[in-house]
C-alpha cells in the first residue's frame, strides 16, 4: 500500500514536472530586442532548421518599420510607420491575424538616414504590458489587449543617422539610453543619459548624464556576474558598466570607434563586446586603395588629386567603398540643404589636406583614412574593475572580420560574428583565436544580428537570404532560403517558430515535429 502511494506521488510529480518544463517552453523569454537580455539565443526552443514554403504557416502583410519582433506567450509586437504616424503592432501568433494597431501622437518624424527608419527600436514586453520607443516621440505603455495605460514624451535626441536603441527592463523600471549629440545650454557637454521610467506609470525614476558620449545606437543589457550586476552600455568610443543601486560608473573600456551599435554578450563571468572601425571597417588595416579610387572618380582634370571645386553632386567621403556613389550608405552622410552642405564639404577638405596646398594627394588621404576611426574591437572583460580597465581586466583582443551592425553571438564556447559580405567569423571565447572564417554563400550587407537555437544559428542578409548553420567548430551550411524581400530586423525564436520581418511582412515558419 506504500509502495503504491509512493509511486503515485512520482508519478504526480513527474507530471507536474512535465508540466512546468512545458509552460517554460511556451511562455517565451523572447521579451525584448534579440531576446533574452539581447544575446540572440533561444535555450529551450526548437525552431525548424529547413525552412521553405511547406512550413511556412502565416505570412503578414506589414507596414513598414525596421523594429524586430518582441513576443508574449500568444502575441507579437512590432512598430512601424503609416502615413506619417508611427504605430505599435500586435500580431496573433496562431494565426498571423492583425489583432490591434494604436498609433503614438502625433509628431513630427525625426530625420533618419535613408538606410535607417524613423521605427527602428524594438518593443519590450513585460508581464501584461508592452512598451513602445520611437525617437521622434517617447515612451507608451500598452496592456496587452491594446488600451493605453501612459505615454511619456521624451524630446527627440540630435543623432547622426536616427534613434534605434530599444528598452530594457529591471528592477520594475524600462531603462533607456538616450545618446545625444546636442549640447547642454551654455556647454560643450552633451545631453547624453541613460533614464529609468516607473513601468507603472512612466515617472522618471532615476537618470545617469553621460557628458562625454555623443549619439550611439546600441541597446544596453544588465551583466550578472560573481562581484554583482552592473548595467552594461555601449557608446562612441568606449564601453561603460554602471551600478544597478547607485546609477555610478564602475568601470568602462576606451578605444571604441564613434559608431557603436551592437549590444553586449555576457557567460560565465566574461563580458563581449565588439564594433567595427568608423564606417564599418572589419580589420584594423583595411586595403586604402579602395577608398582612394571611390575619391579619384571626381578628379575632372585627370591630374591625380583632387580639388576642393571638384567635390560635387554627389561627392562625400567615403567608408563603403564597395556601394555606388550615392547610395545612402557609401558615405559620411552631408546636410541636404546645399549652404550647410558645402560648410561641412570645406570642413571635410581641410581635415585632409594637412599641408594646405588646396590638394588632396593619395598619401594625405590614405593617412587620414588611418587615423581617428578607432579600432575594429572584439574584446572579453573580467568583472570586478573600477575605471579604465583596459590594463588591468580585458582577457584578450581581436582586432579581424569586426561586424559593423550584426552583435555577436555567444553560443556556448564560441563567438559567431556575421559581417558585409556574407562573411561567417567563429572566435573561441575562452581565448579569442579564430577558429574558422567562412563566406556564407548570402552577400550582401547584414543588418540584422544572428541568432540561435538547439545547436543552429540562423543569419539574415538585407538581400533577404536566410542562412541556416550548425553551431559548432566546423563550418557547417544546413540550409538557405531566399524570402525575395530585404530584411533589416532580426529575427526572434519562440517554442517551435522563427519569426522573420522582411520589408514587407511579417514571415512565421514553425516546426511541425
């Protein structure tokens, strides 16, 4: 009689055991941008490895926006942009069906660079609630069904190509980095901070000036190691950890170049973060004559150089070589209104031409070129530092095949990094040596960050080829498929589905195993 009552108290506790393992599975953690705390990895879920049209379930037409999807256990959020109204999404997961829209007050839209998008921050989902950011408004706080619960206006911070930073939650505050370049009244400080809003009703909390940074576009994330946790925040020129209880700087890296966008990696008591050279430059000695012949092409005389009288129509320095003049992204972007323009254009000129002979030479600009871009950097820090710790708590440095926008993606003893080209870089984490470097067969540029799950990375090219891999030491392509729609957003992981927003659409395929 015992036994018989023992056995049906295991079987009991196996059930709910099953039970809860199986909620774990279906209430997705994939809460916020690229998931949990921003790492891009989806642990307990299992999304198919093959994608074609015989799993794709739904497919949604969207309008458009760059934000990625944020998920609750039965919807997706997503923003975009509609007739000069920016917009909150909610999409059913069963079925693709559009279950709500709201739209934000409406305001003047920011300025974005023509490659960015004035939706470009990711929703937050927290218990019952979504928050939404837009740089050209603030903060809204939505439950789940769509009723408004508060907005909080926030004065739209002076940023080079637009705000694409999203929220994080802690400590029952939405914690948002406002990178600004605009100066304080009467200072050459910047207006930079980082805020904590009440999740409740979106009172400012607490708020963290950050006076020497200038605009950034990279989303924090919170490091929880062996000596506490810190709030981990990557801006031009360095990152910083800051103390989740006082809001002070701990400690903070140098080096970093002015555009800094990805978010930081943690594991095991090891900090990763990476960005690319000003202009997306992956190697800390790119090939100069690339960029040199991009110049040379507006030498109407044919003498070897160039004048400034001969910086027209399109003209502007480049950092992608590769693009045609133009394009939105083959250059340090200028004002549209032609007197600024041609202020800045003077400006550009003299920088370069250090001898002051009214010429820019080969060798005057290949110099230029080389200084003050900052480092391509991958680099894994030790908690536990107060200040610069670039002496005394980084483990190692890598200084090769730095993606420009894509973050990194820790996944279990290996760093992946996907960059312009097509270009697969697998790092061991431990040490920092390059274990494979790999093209992927999906040119192109890269917007969006890998991501993973059950033992695969999927990678996402703006051209809208979607690479599927093993996530090991050996290159390994699984599978590919091209939705013939460009992707800017990364792609999120819930249970059994991959999420993809194209252009267009929001894409669901879903393992049927």
């Amino acid at each position: 009689m015992v036994l018989k009552c023992e056995m049906r108290k295991l079987r009991l506790f196996i059930i709910l055991l099953f039970a809860l393992k199986l909620y774990q599975v279906q209430a997705t953690d994939w809460n916020q941008y690229r998931g949990p705390n921003g790492s891009g990895l989806a642990k307990d879920c299992n999304p198919p490895v093959n994608i074609s049209n015989e799993n794709l379930i739904w497919k949604t037409l969207l309008i458009p926006g760059f934000s990625s999807p944020s998920l609750s256990e039965k919807y997706i959020f997503l923003t975009g942009l509609s007739e000069d109204r920016l917009v909150t999404i909610a999409v059913n997961k069963a079925d693709g069906k559009i279950i709500w829209e709201k739209r934000a007050p409406k305001v003047e839209i920011e300025k974005v660079h023509n490659a960015g998008h004035p939706a470009c921050s990711s929703p937050l989902v927290v218990h019952d609630y979504v928050y939404s950011y837009f740089g050209s408004y603030g903060l809204i706080c939505y439950k789940l069904d769509g009723t408004e619960v508060w907005k909080e206006p926030i004065p739209t911070p002076k940023t080079l190509y637009g705000m694409s930073t999203s929220p994080i939650s802690y400590g029952g505050n939405i914690i948002m980095v406002l990178d600004n370049d605009a100066n304080l009244p009467g200072s050459r400080l910047s207006q930079s901070k980082i805020v904590a809003f009440n999740k409740d009703n979106g009172k400012t909390v607490w708020e963290i000036p950050r006076p020497l940074h200038r605009s950034g576009w990279s989303t924090p994330m919170i490091w929880q190691h062996n000596q506490g946790t810190d709030l981990v925040v990557l801006g031009n020129g360095r990152v910083s950890g800051y103390d989740m209880k006082s809001g002070s700087r701990k400690w903070y890296v140098p080096g970093f170049s002015r555009e800094t966008i990805s978010i930081p990696v943690a594991q095991k008591n090891t900090l990763y973060v990476s960005s690319s050279r000003l202009g997306g430059g992956a190697d800390i000695q790119p090939d100069p004559q690339p960029f040199w012949e991009a110049v040379i092409q507006f030498d109407e005389n044919a003498d070897g150089k160039i004048e400034r009288k001969e910086m027209t129509d399109n003209f502007t320095f480049p950092i992608r070589p590769e693009l045609p003049i133009g394009h939105p992204g083959f250059g340090i972007p200028l004002p549209k209104d032609k007197s600024k323009r041609e202020l800045r254009l003077d400006g550009m000129f003299k920088g370069v031409d250090q001898n002051r002979d009214n010429f820019w030479t080969k060798e005057e600009f290949i110099g230029n070129m080389r200084s003050g871009r900052g480092k391509p950097l991958l680099i894994a820090i030790k908690p536990g530092g107060q200040g610069d710790v670039s002496k005394t708590h980084l483990k190692w440095e890598l200084n090769r095949s730095i993606p420009e926008i894509p973050s990194p993606l820790l996944f279990e003893d290996l760093i992946y990094m996907v960059r312009n080209g097509g270009i697969l870089t697998a790092v061991e984490a431990s040490s920092g040596k390059i274990i494979y470097r790999e093209r992927i067969h999906a040119p192109g540029h890269y917007s969006a960050s890998p991501i993973g799950a059950k033992g695969h990375i999927y990678a996402s090219s703006n051209r809208g080829v979607v690479t599927i891999l093993k996530a090991n030491r050996k290159f390994k392509i699984v599978d590919q498929y091209d939705l013939q729609s460009p992707i800017h957003a990364t792609p999120s992981i819930d249970k059994n589905s991959l999420y993809i927003r194209s252009e267009n659409a929001l894409w669901a395929f879903r393992n049927q195993n």
